[in-house]
C-alpha cells in the first residue's frame, strides 16, 4: 500500500535482517507472542515455505524458511548465529519477560552495562539471539 | 547525543542487526567505501577488536569482532550465514556497483522479481549477504 503510493524516487534507505529458520509458519506464531509482532506480509510455497515481514512497532524484520541451496541458513544447520539482534524497546524488563514467557532462552538476563544500555541476551527457539534494551540516557548507570 | 537528551520513556522500538566479522576495524572501512556508511560509535579493546554503530543513511546497523565464547560467530567461522540483510535502497543499481567496486561479491545482479522488487544480492568480504533493492510500486515489474 505505502509501496504503490511512493514514488520511485522518494525511497528512504532501510536495513532489515531476514532471519532464517526451520519451521517458518512456527516462527512467526513464535514472534507474535514473543515481541507482539504483527504480520505485514506472507508469501508461502505449496511445501509450507514462508517468506514473512514482522512488524514490531515501527521496527521491521523478515523471516524466511531456510534454503541451504540459496546460501540461507538456520542456527540450527550452522550451530550458530553469525548475526544477533539489537532489540531498543522503552521497557526492556518487560519486553524481555515476554519474550521468555513465549519460550525464548535467557542468555543474561537485563542489566544495566557499564557502556550505558539496560539490556539482556535471549535465544530464541529457533536459535537466534536478541539483546533487548535500551540506552539509560541521563537515568541511571 | 540523542540517547542523552531523551526521556526515559520515549525509546522508539528498533531492530538492529549485529554483525559478527573476523577482522572489524577492517569491516568498518569496507561498509564505508561499500555502503557509504558513517560511523557513530566505536568502542575498540586493547587486542584491536571492535564493537561499531554504522548509519547508512537513516538505517542502522552494528558490527563487532565475533566472540565464539560469547556466541558471536562470523560467518567464517559458522561456514554460511543465519540472516541476510535486507537494504532498501533508492537506487539499487548504484548502491550495487558501489559495493561490488568496494570488494562485495555479486551472488546475483539486480533485476526485476516478480515479487515486485528490482534487487541483486552480494556477499561481502567478511561473509555476510545483503540484497540490496527497492519495492518497484506502480512503476514497472
């Protein structure tokens, strides 16, 4: 809708990670929980394949089935993440208990760090990791 | 600067990704003649290692030496990647030249999907994949 109406000129510059999973169709029922996502797209094979956007607020990101032929690959194929998220949310506390609630991991939980952000670390069950926080500004440290 | 003067209740929710890379001061020079990314922030430890906000434009995103002990993989290390990095863009043709001229990798040039986006992908000299492109809108398909 706001991609018909813009121009093909007036594009502002965005970086969004897309997330490789197993189970894509879970994930995203697993982020809508976790983060109060909101699904703004969904495209879906005849395997079940998703191709998603989520929208948390005003915050964008993309999830996709992986597809080790496309160099796509889940946590779970590599052992590993090679790209965790930085999740900035006014109240860091909560959004960090939701997202356990919903069946993510603590890595640590929320702190405030001597460089100045209340933040923690969780995995998710699809084996990508967020530190949710947000910058303690003049409040505290 | 901004984190300074605002409140403790206004954070805007953001996501953004946090790229693990062998050799991160490198990376930084890479992403700046690739992207045209500027630097906001850069906390550096004694071994040379990185932890670096870059903008590109009004996106952002971060970058670190990976810290396996940490969980902090590159995709070196991982042999593959677990996201890839969706980077809209006003003029992906340009942006794409700019970054393959600064060492990127084509994976596929950019072109015109019937999903209506004119996007290419690359893979950068530290093993990351970005698709760079813009949602086409009425323009053309």
């Amino acid at each position: 809708m706001g991609d018909e109406s813009r121009s093909a000129t007036d594009q502002k510059t965005a970086i969004a990670p897309m997330l490789s999973v197993r189970s894509g169709a879970r994930a995203i029922e697993f982020y809508k929980a976790a983060f109060g996502a909101s699904e703004s797209f969904r495209i879906e094979n005849e395997s079940g394949e998703v191709v998603a956007r989520l929208s948390v607020g005003e915050a964008e990101f993309w999830l996709a089935d992986e597809s080790p032929e496309h160099l796509n690959f889940s946590p779970e194929s590599l052992g590993g993440g090679s790209v965790r998220m930085v999740m900035t949310v006014n109240d860091p506390d909560a959004a960090f208990e939701q997202a356990v609630k919903a069946g993510a991991t603590v890595v640590w939980p929320v702190e405030n760090q001597p460089y100045g952000w209340r933040v923690g670390r969780v995995v998710d069950p699809f084996g990508h990791h967020w530190e949710i926080g947000k910058p303690l500004g003049r409040v505290s440290v």
